[in-house]
C-alpha cells in the first residue's frame, strides 16, 4: 500500500483529485471515497487488492494509468481480490497502480441527445460536439418500476409495416423480439419500425454491428425521424464491456423519456450480441458456462433489461421495446432465444425460406406472435385475421400435394378459395424499406381483395385504434 491510501482504506488529498475526475459520471454523493493496488493482470481482467470491503458487484472502479483515468467495472468480489473488467481494450494497466470506487455508473440524458449518436459511455462520437448534461443522472443499472406501480397496456398503434398491423399488431409499451438467423432481414425490418410516426422520441442501441451498417441505418433509414432519435453505438470492435452497456444506457435514456411523458420507441440490435458481450466479460472473471457457454448471469441480465422497458407508473409515458435476436443456425430454440422468448409479449418469426423467395419482409404470419394483438384489433378484424389464418393454414399444408398435381379444383370450397386469395394476400404483405409506411393494412388488404366480390369481406378500419 502506498502513502496515497490510508489505513482504512480512505484516500489521502492527493488521491482525493483523482476521485474528483472519476466522478465525471456518478453523483458527487454516490462516490465513497476508497481505493486499492492493482495486484494481478490477465487479458480481459485485473485484480484489486484493499477494495473488497468497499465495492459492490457492478459498480464502476476509476483506474489512473500514464494515459490518462480509466473506468472498469467489478465483475466479482473476494474477500481478498476484487475483479475488474477493463472498459477499453488495451488499456496500460500496471503492478500497484491505484484503483478507486467509483459506485453506479450514470449518464444524464436531455431532450437536446436528439439527433445525436453517442458511445455506451453517453459520449458524442457523430462529430457535432460536445452534448450538454441533463440535471438528472441516472444509474445505467437501474431496477424496473414495481408492477403495480405501472399503467395497464392497452392502447394499439399502427407501425406502417402490413404484415404486422394485420396478423401481430403492436401495443404502446408492448415488448416484442424479432427473430432470425444471420442475413434474413432483422435489421431492416428494425429500420422500417423505426419509422413509426406514434412516438415522440426513439431510442436505438446498435450492439455488436458492423461499423458500415451503423450509419446506413442512422443516415439512410431514420431520414426526418433523426431529430427524435438518440442512437447508442457499440460496434463489433468495441470491448466486451461497451457491447454490454450500449443496451442499458439506451435503455436509461428511453426511461428518461418516459417519465417526462413521452411514449418511447426503444430498438436493440441485436439482444443476442449484448448475451454475447455478457459472455465475454463473464468467462474473462472465470464464471462457469452453464448452457452452450452462456454462464448464469445471462439469463439473470436478460430479464433485468427488458422488464424495464414497457409502460410507466400514472401520468408517465411508455416505453415499447422492439429487439433482435439472432438464432444460432436457424435455431429457434437455442437458449438466448428460448429465454429471451419468454420475457417478452410477443415474438415476430422471420423465415429465410421466404427471403429466399423474395418475399420481403420474410415474416411468418403463422409462426408470429403478438400477446396484445386483441387490445389492437376490433373484434371484426379479430375474426377476420382467424379467418385468414385458416386460408394460409390450408394453403401451406397443401402446398406439396398441389405441386405434385394431388389435388383436384372443385373438391374443397375453403381450399379452392385458400388458393385464390392466399397469393394475394402475400402480395399485400410484401414490403421493402424503400416502400411507403402503409398508414392502414386493413385498407391496403381491402383494395387488393376487391372487397365487394363476396369472397372475404375485410372491415374498415377504424380512424384510431379503440382501447379496450
Ligand atoms: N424488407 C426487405 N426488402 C428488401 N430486401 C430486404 C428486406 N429485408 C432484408 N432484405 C435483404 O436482406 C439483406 C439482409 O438483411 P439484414 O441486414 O436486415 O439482415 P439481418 O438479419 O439483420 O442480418 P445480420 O444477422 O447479419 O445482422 C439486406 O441487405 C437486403 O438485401
Ligand atoms: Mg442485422
């Protein structure tokens, strides 16, 4: 220990400057002032000794290296060592270098980050300058409200995309997952949702992308959207730790929204990489793997995330998360998926059969799931999307026994009618980014069905979704 630490584990005036900086991001009262050494480094972790006593699992340690203070954060507590995730990869970190607590990490967000794409630290990095501080800092690790705090869901909204106004729609405060493998169209039809023009403010965190797709995504598809939209970015070059943070400081931001009323778009791209980042810093802090590598905290770190998100208690707004989640080769039982699946109110199956055939955006109807839909349709388009369903049903089952010529036309009323409108309906789904945001699926499949010829009779929709 040097002259620097006192005995108890306090910190002298010298070292006291260092707490000062590394409080850039916590609340003067959250930072206790305690240190300890650097005793071991490995790739991925370092260990302290003298803060053991003083830290709890999460929170943040300044560490001040020849280049400047460096955050980590503590990833597991012995009595003797405490275990730190470097946030920066490469960071020089020696023997006996001092470590100070920092306690929760916080970022204060205003309406003025609109437009603005940030780092998973609350930085700028879109080259526009430095963005001001709100008067509220906000840990990023922050609880969900209690259940019975929160306002019912119950209010539906249109999204523009067909496939999902007609057989998934969507409620405000709703958390959905949508799910593929590599390459089908999750992160497009993510692009297409940020559009929705119901919300006051989106919230976006790119996790793990490829640098290239992160401003195609922000330039090309948010377009007028930017200027209610914060972007939190951490690319797949980026440590593990920023990978893990990019979802809860874009999730802080959007409950800031919240509770000043607004109602919330939060998008995650993708959900599977922020498990994967979890992953890394785990099996860097030696915990063990329980299912195909994932350690534990995964699955406690999931539910954390997304029970956040939804709506506020009375007199605050929503927030409606719309996250991706990639299944490992086609896979849509693997454990991310499986668990995430289960936290969420709906899921949207996306089905590379159907991007194979170009038929964009590839969701299945069938498959597709969202728990709210009957507080989004009117009864009338309830039994209409059952119906419709049925005819889909009938088509796809039959699809091979029609192709080997198995069946005869006239034989089944309902198959007969199933291979009449199915295609067309398909083609009402159809849908690329480039395309205008439908304002009224129900309208567009009306149109397309000629109502009035006596097959399906679609019903008007109504001018705003009724809450029920
Ligand atoms: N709605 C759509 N209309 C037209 N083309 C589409 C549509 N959705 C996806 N595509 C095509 O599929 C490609 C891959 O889509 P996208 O990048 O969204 O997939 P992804 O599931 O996010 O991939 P990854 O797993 O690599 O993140 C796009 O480059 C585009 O060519
Ligand atoms: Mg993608």
């Amino acid at each position: 220990m040097t002259s620097e630490l006192l005995p108890d584990g306090g910190i002298s005036p010298k070292l006291s400057q260092l707490a000062d900086l590394a409080g850039r991001y916590a609340r003067p009262d959250a930072l206790v002032a305690h240190g300890g050494h650097v005793r071991t480094i490995a790739a991925g972790h370092y260990t302290v000794s003298g803060l053991s006593r003083h830290v709890r699992l999460g929170e943040f340690v300044a560490h001040r290296s020849a280049t400047g203070i460096h955050l980590g954060e503590v990833v597991r507590v012995e009595p003797e060592l405490t275990y730190v995730c470097p946030i920066e990869p490469g960071e020089p970190i020696g023997i006996h270098d001092t470590v100070i607590r920092k306690g929760a990490f916080r970022v204060a967000p205003t309406d003025s980050w609109c437009g603005r794409t940030i780092n998973s630290l609350g930085e700028p990095i879109d080259g526009l300058g430095p963005i001001p501080n709100g008067s509220i800092r906000r840990s990023i690790s922050n609880s969900a409200p209690p259940s019975m705090t929160r306002r019912r869901v119950e209010t539906g909204f249109r999204t523009g995309v067909r496939a999902i106004d007609l057989f998934s729609p969507l409620c405000l405060g709703q958390r959905l997952g949508i799910f593929a493998g590599s390459g089908v169209g999750k992160s497009t039809l993510l692009s297409m949702l940020a559009r929705a023009g119901t919300f006051d403010k989106v919230v976006i965190a790119l996790v793990g992308e490829r640098g290239r797709e992160v401003r195609e995504f922000i330039e090309d598809t948010l377009g007028e959207n930017m200027r209610k939209t914060v972007a939190v970015v951490a690319t797949s070059d980026e440590s593990p730790m920023l990978r893990k943070m990019a979802p809860l400081t874009a999730m802080t931001i959007a409950e800031h929204f919240r509770d000043n009323g607004d109602n919330v778009l939060l998008i995650v791209d993708s959900v599977t990489r922020f498990a994967h980042a979890i992953r890394e810093v785990a099996t860097a802090s030696g915990e063990p793997p329980i299912a195909r590598g994932y350690p534990a905290s995964v699955f406690t770190e999931l539910p954390r995330l997304l029970e956040r998100a939804g709506p506020g208690a009375e007199g605050t707004g929503t927030v409606t998360a719309i996250i991706s989640i990639l299944v490992d080769g086609d896979n849509h039982n693997d454990p991310i998926a499986d668990s995430t699946r289960g936290i969420l109110d709906g899921h949207i199956v996306l089905q590379r059969s159907l991007a194979e055939e170009g038929r964009y955006p590839p969701i299945d109807p069938l498959a597709s799931i969202s728990r709210l839909a009957r507080k989004a349709w009117t009864p009338d388009q309830e039994k209409l999307v059952s119906r419709l369903k049925a005819l889909v049903h009938r088509y796809e089952e039959t699809r091979d026994l029609r192709l080997i010529g198995g069946y005869r036309q006239g034989s089944d009323p309902d198959l007969d009618m199933a291979i009449k409108q199915v295609p067309i309906i398909y083609d009402v789904l159809k849908q690329t980014p480039g395309d205008r945001p439908s304002p009224d699926a129900f309208a567009d499949l009306a149109t397309a069905l000629k109502t009035g010829s006596g097959l399906i009779n679609v019903p008007a929709q109504p001018a705003v979704h009724p809450a029920r």
